[in-house]
C-alpha cells in the first residue's frame, strides 16, 4: 500500500483547509478495512495523533482538534481526507496519513500545513 498525501498550503489563522491522503497499491475492498489516521509533526516535537478513522467510519480526534477537524473517506475513491477548520497557528506542521492492516503500518509521505497569524 503506498499512500499520498496533499492539501497542504499556506492558510490564515481562522481558514480552512482539506488535506487528502490517497491510496495507490491496494484494492479498494482492502482500503476499506484498512483504518486510516492523519499524524502532524512540528518543528522540534515529536510526531503526534491528529485524527483516524475506522473501516466503518467512525472517527477518533486529539483533543486538541476536536469540533475543528473532521475525517472522513471515500472507500470508492480510496482517500481519506482531513477538513481542517478554524485552524490556529499552533496547527502548523508536516501532516502525515497513515494506513494500518493486519499488524502493519504504511505510511505516505508529509504536506506541509503553514498557518499564518
């Protein structure tokens, strides 16, 4: 399974941003079990849980993004996206997206999210 991430960008405290993280190498029965999690990486912090989402949907959020940040994918189009909203300075990083299945872990290379304040 190879995953790609895009999206990233230059955007204004208080914007909007959608980040997307397609799957290439894999079927699309096999991408929609294969739970899927967006992880941010700041410059001098250790990479850390942003948002994943399970084969059925269900989505699971770091405190710090809650009600601002919504994952969800589209199994058909093998892509999970990530829409960030009311994004804060502190949201800054490199994003990356990675896949889980049957005890092994893929992931795709970062976009890099800058929020200007």
């Amino acid at each position: 399974v190879q995953l790609q991430a895009s999206g990233g960008g230059l955007v204004q405290a208080g914007g909007s941003l959608r980040l997307s993280c397609a799957a290439s190498g894999t079927s699309g029965s096999i991408f929609s079990i294969t739970y899927i999690a967006w992880y941010r990486q700041a410059p001098g912090n250790e990479r850390e849980l942003v948002a994943g989402i399970s084969s059925g949907g269900t989505g699971n959020y770091a405190d710090s993004v809650k009600g601002r940040f919504t994952i969800s994918r589209d199994n058909a189009k093998k892509t999970v996206y990530l829409q960030m909203n009311s994004v804060k300075p502190e949201d800054t990083a490199v994003y990356y997206c990675k896949g889980s299945l049957g005890g092994m872990d893929y992931w795709g290379k970062g976009t890099l999210v800058t929020v200007s304040s």
